[in-house]
C-alpha cells in the first residue's frame, strides 16, 4: 500500500484546501482505495515534529474546493531554527525523519512559502520521499510564474481600493492602503494597478518622499481633490535603503508609527496640508474562499504532484512556466526569493498611464 501524507505550512491563505483535494483526487485516480493511504498532518512541520496525524478518507476531501484556510492547519516553523534543539529538547529534524519512517511514508507532500520549501529540500536532501507545491500570497517563490493564493489576494486588495475610492472623493482625502509584502511587492503592484492607485510603493523601489508629494499636488492643480496611495508594508525611503542592514533594521524597530505607511501619511500632510488617512486591510487579504483562477490553478498543481509521485519523480516542486506545469528541482529555488525587477513590462506599462513609484 502506498503511504504518502500531506501537510500546509506557513501563513494560511486561499487556494490550500482546493490543492489538497487537486492531489487527493488525482491520488485515487492513481490507485485503488484498497492500495493508497493518505494520511494528514496537522498544523505543519508541527505536527511531523511531534507526530500529530491522522487517517484520512476520500469524503474528507469532498466540498473543500471553495473553502479558505486549510484543513489540516498550519503553523509557522522557521527554517533558521530547524536544526537547534528546541525547549523540549527535542532534534527538529531527526524528529522528522523518525516520524516519516514510523508511518511508514512513501512520499510527504509539503504545501507552502519561501520558508516551507527550504525546509522540504533539508527533508530531501536527508534522504525523505517529498513533493511540494507553492503557497503564498506574496508571489515571490522562485522557480514558478505563480503561486497559489496570490489572485486571490490580489482580488481581495484590490477590492479595498475600490472601496476607498469612493470615501476618498467624498471627503477629498490622501488614502493610503498598506497591503501584505515585507520583501516584495507583486501584490501591492498588481492591486495597485487594477484599483487604480495614483502612487505605488514597493520593497524593491525605495521612495522619495518628495516625489510623492510632487504627485499629490500635480493632481491638485488638474483638479483632483483626493488621491490614493497603495503601500507595501515593506516600503522604505530612500533614506533607509542607503543605511546598512543593522542600522536599517534597528531604525525599522524604533519607528515612530505602527507602520511606514503612517509615517507617511504625516509627512504628507505636513507637506501638502492635505488630510490623509490609513487603511490597512491584513490578514483579510489572506482569507475568505479561494478565486476561480485560485481554484483551477491549485487543483492543476494538486494533479501534477500526484502524477510525481506516481511516477516516483521525489525531491521536486510543482510550478507553472508559460502557462505549463513543470516540476522543479528543490534543490534549485529553495531560499531564493522571486522579487519585482523594477524595469519589468508590468511596472513600466503602470508608469506610462501616470502612477508615480515615489522613486523619482
């Protein structure tokens, strides 16, 4: 009988129990009920740490395809601390190993982020059967042209935007919407873009604050009494980029405000006299049912990691190429991080229909 278990790690987010059932379903496809066992692994690495599992039955994968979250639940277990023993002391990994090989696993399939897919290359290089599939909101998994997750927050950010809009020319407002992004910015970059932001800032294009207000007050003078502003959490002036990576951080933590975005939104008023206010939408963008795109993409990935296991192809990533699903060496993107490059087709056709990046 073929064993495989499966668990989500990380930050939850849409499209996790729709891959889930993309690689159940194709699993039963694959083989008889009588030959294949699927067992789920709660919250995460967690749970193969410490061996919470649990059988799982083909109705259990029945009615999830729209439902946010996931059901096995998740947790967050940095890759930097997976090798030091813990308060319990307990060896992470050897841990890990022993609890693969109690159940009796042929393959473990990991579903998760930049630091999921780290740690699912550490298991294969120790020698365990594993498939992966990437998660994440952020968009920023190498190897792959999209993660599942990502459009639907996407959908989810932008609808916030939307929102705004209409408060914001009420009151004749500087709005700044904070979305999700410590590192990179392709959420707040496509959000930014399909909610019709007049200023994007991104992680990977430090801002001027001059060049903001700049913006503000040109659109004064045409006549526009608001603007809006779509912020990555992970912003940063280009005073701050300039500083080195201590001094940078240490000035991250000693912020005046509960985020870059109110400072800001200071410095804006300060400038302009223009009242601005903040909205910051967080884990909002991470919940609620997947999208279609979500749903279909998933499910494809699902698929394509049960065809890898079928055909025993272990130590792999399922990814998506010029709309083609591809398997991905491990070894080969894990803890690389996919950022915007900021002379991509996506920034330069948003600076050619007027929004300003703050970076000149």
């Amino acid at each position: 009988m073929k064993k495989i278990g499966i668990l989500t790690s990380g930050g939850d987010c849409q499209g996790l129990n729709a891959a889930i059932r993309g690689v159940a379903k194709s699993l039963y496809g694959y083989y008889k009920d009588s030959e294949i066992q699927i067992y789920g692994i709660r919250d995460g690495y967690k749970g193969l740490i410490y061996g919470d599992y649990h059988t799982m039955e083909a109705k259990d994968f029945s009615g999830i395809l729209n439902t946010g979250g996931t059901i096995l639940g998740t947790s967050r277990q940095p890759f930097k601390s997976m090798r030091i023993i813990d308060e319990n002391s307990v060896d992470k990994v050897k841990a890990m190993k022993e609890n693969y090989k109690k159940i009796g696993l042929d393959c473990l399939v990991i579903l998760g982020g930049n630091g999921t897919q780290k740690t699912a290359n550490l298991l294969s290089q120790e020698g365990l059967n594993v498939v992966s599939l990437p998660k994440t909101i952020d968009n920023d998994l190498w190897g792959t042209d999209m993660t599942f997750g990502f459009q639907s927050a996407v959908r989810i950010a932008t609808d916030v935007i939307d929102c705004i809009h209409t408060t914001a020319t009420s009151h004749g407002r500087v709005f700044i919407v904070e979305v999700m992004g410590h590192k990179v910015g392709w959420l707040t970059l496509y959000a930014g873009i399909a909610g019709g932001a007049d200023v994007i800032l991104l992680p990977e294009m430090p801002y001027d604050i001059n060049a903001i207000v700049k913006k503000i007050e040109d659109r004064t003078k045409q006549g526009k009494n608001f603007s809006i502003l779509a912020v990555a959490e992970g912003a940063v002036s280009k005073e701050l980029a300039q500083l080195p990576k201590k001094k940078k951080k240490e000035a991250l933590a000693n912020l005046a405000y509960p985020s870059i975005s109110y400072e800001i939104a200071k410095q804006i008023e300060d400038s302009t006299g223009q009242e601005t206010r903040v909205t910051v939408p967080g884990h909002i963008q991470r919940g609620g049912s997947p999208c279609a795109y979500d749903r279909v993409l998933s499910t494809r990935f699902g698929a394509a990691a049960a065809k890898l296991i079928f055909e025993e192809r272990y130590g792999n990533m399922v990814a998506i190429k010029n709309e083609k699903i591809v398997a991905v060496p491990l070894q080969e993107i894990a803890g690389k991080l996919k950022a915007v490059p900021v002379d991509c087709e996506v920034i330069n056709a948003a600076k050619e229909t007027g929004i300003s990046f703050g970076d000149k």
